[in-house]
C-alpha cells in the first residue's frame, strides 16, 4: 500500500458496544441500545473491511519543467506540468 497512514476501522461489533456506551453516558432510551442477542449476531458475522475493500495503491507521476531568465530590462519565466495517474480497479 502507499498510504502514509491506513485508519483502523471498527468491526459492527465494537461499533455497536461503542454506540451502546455513548447512549448510557448520554442517558438515552432503551429503545436505541443492541440488546446482547444483537451484539452476539454481530460478534459472530464475518467482517471485512469497506476500506481495505475499496483502497489501492496508485500509480502518480508528476514532471515539472521551469525556465526563467531574463535582463535587466526585462524578465521571464515558463513552465510546464504534467501529472499522470493510473489506478487499477478490481470488479
């Protein structure tokens, strides 16, 4: 991978601990909590992260090229960039 930094990412099931945690802090109903049936179908399903699902390294080239010059009476400068990139896609 060419990510400086790839983000941990929650499974279902500790996000809805997390979420059951937050209501109780918050004084929320019970209406909004996962009871522990909920959680156990969550701690049991097979998880896959959307990112590593979705994340692929990128193929980027950048080229620049600058010229400047000039006189006393009088100055320049050209320049030219050019960036390419190519990504691969899984279907």
């Amino acid at each position: 991978m060419d990510a400086i930094k790839i983000p941990e990412m929650l499974s279902a099931y500790d996000h809805a601990k997390l979420l059951n945690e937050s209501y109780k802090l918050t004084n929320t109903t019970n209406g909004n909590f996962f009871d522990e049936e909920d959680l156990e179908v969550l701690k049991n399903m097979n998880y896959k992260s959307w990112f590593d699902e979705l994340w692929q390294a990128a193929i980027m080239q950048r080229h620049n090229i600058n010229i400047s010059g000039g006189t006393d009476r009088m100055t320049f400068l050209w320049g030219v960039a050019i960036k390419t990139r190519m990504v691969t896609t899984q279907v």
